[in-house]
C-alpha cells in the first residue's frame, strides 16, 4: 500500500475501482511523466450519488453537499492515475486541477465547491498535492451530474 493509499484510509477513504466511461473515452493517459485524467464524476459503486443544479433554494444542491461531491470525484480521479502508474508514490506533483460546477443562474460558489477536491488532494500527496486550478461554472453536466473534476499530475518512472 503507497504513503498515499494510507494517508486517505487515515480519512477512512479507499482508492475505488476506476468508474466505468460514460462514453467514448479512457479515463486516463499517461504522455511521458503526465497523467491526464478524464473528467470524474461522483460515482460510487458506478451509481451517480447525487444528480442536479448548485445553488440556494429547493430542488438544488447545496453547497456543501456539492463539496463533498467534489470529493469523491477527485478520488475517482486519484483511482484513474492509479491505473496508469501502479503506486500512487510515484506522483510527484498535482499540476493541474479543473472543476466543473453544474450551476443554478444566481450561484457563484464554484471555488468553494472545487475545494473539496483541492483539499482531498492535499490531504492525500501532502506538498506535491499543491496545484494550479479552475473552478468553472457550467449550466449542465453529464448524467446532470452536480460536480466534474478532471486532473494533471506529474509522476516519475
């Protein structure tokens, strides 16, 4: 088991299987020291734990509801490098991290929503978890998928 897999079952976390495409796609490629996941959405078990819009009022996700969403894609983002490179210790940085927010017209809370990615990452690779990253807010998602979360990492051989 990597420092990172301990690290995350110290949070009572464990890397899943990697999420079945929804389509066309891999869920990740490794060019040379990169891994670029596709984009991951919050499925357990290969269900979408939740579905809809971001935002304040009913019939929407709140906020922190989205943010542990974000969680769980970035850990199906972490499976997804697992799959190309075998032992998570062998990343040595977190490059890049882009989000996606399914968003209601009045919500600007992206950042926040996106940090449970970006804190989930730190938590799991410590100093090489520090990233670059865009929160984006769009108007819909696949599968109406509240929160997509795709990354860049660096790894050595």
């Amino acid at each position: 088991m990597s420092s990172v897999e301990k690290r995350l079952a110290e949070l009572g976390l464990d890397v899943p299987d990697v999420p079945a495409p929804v389509a066309a796609y891999v869920p990740a490629v490794r060019d040379r020291n990169y891994i670029y996941t596709s984009g991951q959405l919050p499925m357990v078990s290969g269900q979408l734990v939740q579905t809809g819009k971001v935002g304040d009022g009913h019939g929407l996700v709140p906020a922190d509801d989205a943010k542990k969403l974000a969680e769980i894609c970035a850990l199906n983002a972490i499976a997804a490098v697992k799959s190309q490179v075998g032992d998570l210790d062998k990343v040595t940085r977190v490059v890049k991290v882009v989000g996606f927010v399914a968003s209601d017209p009045s919500f600007t809370g992206q950042p926040g929503v996106i940090n449970g990615a970006s804190e989930l990452l730190g938590k799991a690779f410590g100093d090489a978890g520090v990233h670059a990253r865009s929160a984006v807010g769009v108007a819909v998602l696949p599968l109406d998928a509240p929160v997509e979360v795709e990354i860049t990492v660096a790894v050595r051989d």
